[in-house]
C-alpha cells in the first residue's frame, strides 16, 4: 500500500494544525499541485509545512491535517 498523495484528497483547502507548537495554516490544493507536484505525499507535505513549527522534527511536533482525517485518509501505517 502506498501513502496518500495530494491527488487523493479531492477538497480545495488543505488545513494543517500543529497544537504542540501552536500553529494553523490553510493551504490551496491546486497551488500545492502546481508548486510541488500531485504525487506529493502528505508526509512530505507535512515535513514542507512544519518549517516554522518549534519542535520539527521531533516527537513533540504534532503537524497533522484535519481535513484528510474527516476524509478518513491516514497519512501514515499504524504502528
Ligand atoms: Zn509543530
């Protein structure tokens, strides 16, 4: 099974919330298609998107998207 990509999520905003590091964006899902490509993985959009967030990189950084959730697309394999 292969992580989702841009191209699966069909909305026109894509939200990011990040409650460790107090942080909010909303995101144009064509702009990010056009900037970074369709088959850009969420993952990596996450990792593009936490720039700014204190803790990157780290466990204590919680940069999800809301959007995908209620989408009921998970970014990530379940440990
Ligand atoms: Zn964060």
């Amino acid at each position: 099974m292969s992580l989702p990509t841009l191209q699966d999520f069909r909305g026109e905003k894509i939200d990011m919330v990040c409650d460790r590091c107090d942080r909010y964006g909303e995101y144009d899902r064509k702009a990010l298609v056009k900037k970074l490509g369709a088959k850009t993985q969420f993952v990596e959009l996450r990792r593009i998107m936490a720039i700014g967030c204190d803790r990157r990189g780290t466990d204590k950084c919680e940069a999800r998207f809301p959007c995908l959730l209620q989408a009921n697309i998970l970014i990530e394999r379940r440990k």
